[in-house]
C-alpha cells in the first residue's frame, strides 16, 4: 500500500521531525511538504494523510471535500 503524508511545518519544525520519525519507522511513506508542491498529484497513493496548513494548501483542502472521507469500522 502506497502512503503519502501531506504536510506542512513552520515555526519550529516540529512536525517535520515527527514526520520523519514516521519515515524512519517506514521508509516506503512519501511526505509531501504543500510550500513546495501545493498541487501534488494524489492518485497514486492508497492512503493519504494530512496536517493542518496556514494558509491552506489545495492539496490540504482537498482533504475537506465531503466526498472524499471514508471511514474504517
């Protein structure tokens, strides 16, 4: 399964840390940072997660879309 973790870190860099504690424990997750992709193609990726933006990204926003959740049972 294809992971991408869209994201955004600004101040202390504190979430990129985190993050790449995630990609340490699992190297085959993607991050994508939104300042330097902010339209990134999703498709390919069968799980997707985001952290909150400001200002919000597209692909961030995507995240808002009301079609676009599903949830595990």
């Amino acid at each position: 399964m294809k992971t991408a973790i869209a994201y955004y870190s600004k101040h202390h860099g504190n979430t990129k840390k985190l993050l790449d504690a995630i990609v340490a424990a699992d190297p085959s997750v993607v991050l994508i940072d939104v300042t330097v992709q902010p339209t990134a193609d999703l498709s390919g990726y069968n799980r997707i997660a985001s952290t909150p933006s400001d200002p919000p990204s597209p692909v961030v926003s995507y995240f808002h879309r009301k079609d676009c959740f599903s949830y595990a049972h």
